[in-house]
C-alpha cells in the first residue's frame, strides 16, 4: 500500500470539538484517500499583556463603535473570550455586528452565540471585507432631509403680513468609528480600502505573532510532499529554521494561503505550485487536490564524468550547495522545480 500524502502546514493546530478543520476537508475532497496533515507552528501568537483591559475599555464608552472588524481568528478567540464575561444582554453581544473572514474567523464568536456576523461566507479575504463594511456604512450614514416651516407675524404700516419659512434640516448619524482587532502584524490592504473611502476605523492591537526560535522548529523526519504556507512572516520563521530540517525545502511542493504570501515566497525563492484563493481548509485542500492531478515530470537520473549512473539530481545539487556554502533557498524558481520534478524519492 502506498504511502498517504503528506501535508505539512506551517501553523499552529487549531481544533473545534476535537476534529480538525484541515484533516477533515483533505479527507473529505480528496475521497478520503489517505492523506496526512502535520502542522509546524512556525509562529508565536499570544495575547497582549493589555489585551483584555483594552477591549473592555472599547465596549464601556458612552458611545459603541460602529461594528467590529477582525480578520484573524486569533483576533475573535481573544475578543470572544472577554465577550463571554459580558452580560447576554450586554449591546457588545447582541446589538453590534462583526464582520470577519471566512468561518473559521466567526467559529469563536459563534460559540458565544454572537448572531450579527457579516462575512462568514462571503468574504475570503480583506479586500471582499472591506467592501462589506464600506456597504455598511454607507447604510449608516445616508443622510435624511427634514422640512420644518414656520409662519411669523409682522405689522407694517398698519397691516398684518405673514411670513412663512421653511427650514431644511440634515441629520447624520453619530461621527463614530468602527474597531479593527488585529495583532502587531497584519496586512494594510483593509486599512487602505477603508481610508481611501473615508470609513473612520481604529486599530486595536490584542495580539503579538512573534517568529519561533529557529532551533526550535519541530521539523518532520522526512521531507512532506506538500508544505503550505499561510502569511509572509511564517515563510520568514520556517527559512530562518530550515537547517535544522533534514532536508531542504525544495523537495516539497509548495502551496499558499493567498496571493500576498505566495508573492512573498517567489520573492525569497521558493518555487509555487498551488494558491489557495481562500484562508480556508476547504478551499486549500481542494487546490492542492487538482495540483495532484497534474501530470507528473518524468524521473531521471544523469550520468556521472565517467559514463555511469550518476546520483539523483537532489543528491547532486544537495552536495554542490553543501560544498560552496550555498542555501537552497538561493536557488531560483526554474531550478528548484527542475529539481523536485526529477528527484526521486
């Protein structure tokens, strides 16, 4: 029996009821065949040490916000957490509305029965998030006209003359702002939209993603045959580890979780075989379901000076970097796909 495929995501394991998102999805898209889901945190996530103070500030104004923006899941677990010791009848839990990306985003606002959610399922990113809270606020601020007429008395010259005057009148709704929970590093493509179109927002900070000590990366024994990444600071983390793995990153395959981050890895050289256009467990497993379905590159072996089978093209480009210090990480896109196409495990 061949061995399952092996997917080796580069996140902490996140489970809900004790099933993982991820293992079910692959199992379910790709028939359930047997397919392997390992996960490597390449990266630290940990409250602020204010972070619960700081949202409790938020939600004591005399004024609530707007809504609550975030696009993490980090950013609704702590902000769910601090939710769940407001009373039911707190407005924070059943008058504001929230908007996130995708399910898995919503899951800990969910579990606190938080009913008002936009984006759910229809926003895989921050650039379709964006777009639903500017809708939103333009909901909020449709101005509405108001006619007042007044009729005022005078006399002159002894005759009696009235005036009528009309007033007109705009009312616009309270100048107030929506709350963006985010961590200490996180794309602007939100910020951006939101300015460009005069959305008022604040960014509130209630996590820290720090990069996991190099030497302490939990590296599998042998090389996955697809490693996916899931932010520009992950791809940062797992480089700056990747001698303390026992095989070079190119042997993968490599997917990732959005155009930004497959952007960011061909920027620091590694090839990219799948991009998964949702942050979902669902939309990736079935992107790198067709990327199986790809005719594979024919294996070969090269010959060596004196005309026998020389070593495999892995075995060759391993020693060459090995000898001239070089990383292959520095190779580029064309020879690291030359590479694992021909490798044969």
């Amino acid at each position: 029996m061949s061995r399952p495929l092996h997917v080796l995501l580069a996140k902490e394991p996140r489970l809900t009821n004790n099933n993982d998102a991820y293992t079910n999805a692959f199992q379910l898209n790709f028939d359930y065949r047997r397919v392997q889901i390992s996960y490597l945190p390449v990266l630290h996530l940990s409250p602020t040490l204010t972070a619960t103070k700081d949202i409790q500030e938020r939600f004591r104004a005399e004024l609530l916000p707007l809504g609550i923006i975030c696009t993490s899941p980090r950013a609704t677990k702590i902000l769910a957490e601090v939710l769940s010791t407001f009373p039911i009848d707190h407005p924070a839990r059943n008058q504001l509305v929230y908007f996130v990306v995708g399910q898995s985003t919503a899951a800990p606002l969910r579990k606190i029965n938080i009913k008002n959610i936009i984006g759910e399922d229809n926003s895989g990113n921050a650039s379709k998030l964006s777009s639903l809270v500017i809708e939103h606020y333009s909901t909020c601020t449709t101005t509405t006209t108001t006619t007042t007429t007044t009729t005022t008395t005078s006399v002159i010259g002894g005759n009696t003359t009235n005036t009528t005057i009309s007033t007109i009148a705009s009312s616009n709704p309270p100048p107030n702002s929506y709350l963006f929970f985010c961590g200490n590093t996180h794309k602007d493509t939100l910020p951006k939209v939101l300015t460009s179109r005069q959305v008022p927002f604040i960014e509130v900070q209630i996590y820290d993603s720090c990069p996991v000590e190099p030497e302490k990366l939990q590296w599998p024994e042998q090389s996955p045959d697809w490693l996916v990444f899931f932010s520009p600071n992950g791809v940062r983390a797992a480089l700056a580890g990747s001698k303390s793995a026992g095989w070079p990153l190119a042997l993968s395959k490599h997917a990732a979780i959005g155009r930004t981050t497959a952007i960011f890895m061909s920027s620091m050289g590694l090839s990219i075989d799948a991009v998964s256009p949702e942050p979902n467990s669902d939309s990736l497993s079935k992107c790198i379901y067709f990327s199986e379905w790809e005719p594979e590159g024919q294996r070969c072996q090269i010959l060596s000076h004196d005309g026998s089978a020389g070593g495999s093209w892995v075995d060759i480009v391993v020693a060459f970097c090995g000898v001239n210090n070089i990383s292959i990480k520095s190779l580029s896109f064309s020879s690291k796909t030359f590479l694992r196409l021909f490798y044969s495990k």
